[in-house]
C-alpha cells in the first residue's frame, strides 16, 4: 500500500510525524512493533515544506564518535544549504522511530520527493 503525503505548505514536524505514523502502521488495524509494515509512504514537494527562519537557526544535530574532538554541531540551514530540504526532513522521521534494529529498514520504505 502507498500513501502519499503533500508537503507544500506543511511544518516539518507535521509532515514526519504523520510519515513516522505511516510507517508504524499505527493507522491500521493490526499493529505489530516487530514487523515492518508492508507500506510505502512518498512525500511529494519537499521544497515547499514551511520551516521557520528561528528553527533554521537554533536546530541542532549532534554527532560524536567517540573520540576525543571529535564532537560535530551542524545547524539546520548547513544541512539544507549542503545536502536540501529532503535530507532534514529523513532525519526528522529517522528521530521519531523506535532506535532499534527495523529502523533502518522501515526508512527503506521511505520515499521524499523534492
């Protein structure tokens, strides 16, 4: 099954948070936390998504690997300025799924169109 999120005009935060829903098949009737649904959401116009120029600036991501000085803070607008509006909005989704072993699968089942 395919559904398919308009994101012109949106928040970020309401476009993941109805694509993270989607992807935890919380929306169907049987909801299982240890099976991958089997569902494709595609998010069309990422371009257009409404993002505040106070976000812009004070979202941060953090990175560390562990070693010393190795700690990294990028800002929203660096990573939309490198990488585009697909690449924050997968990270918004990425953060709002369970950390566990079928994340990264069910961000297969992702699809974001700009």
């Amino acid at each position: 099954m395919e559904y398919i999120i308009d994101a012109r005009g949106k928040s970020l935060g309401r476009v993941a948070s109805e694509a993270a829903k989607v992807l935890l098949a919380k929306n169907s009737p049987s909801v299982k936390k240890n099976v991958v649904a089997n569902v494709t959401v595609r998010i069309t116009h990422a371009k257009a998504l409404n993002i505040s120029e106070k976000k812009l600036l004070q979202k941060k991501y953090h990175s560390h690997s562990g070693y010393p000085g190795s700690d990294r803070s990028l800002s929203l607008a660096h990573i939309i300025a490198t990488k585009g509006q697909k690449e924050a909005l997968k990270r918004a989704i990425k953060g709002m799924l369970p950390g566990n072993t079928l994340r990264e699968k069910r961000l297969k089942h992702l699809i974001i169109e700009e």
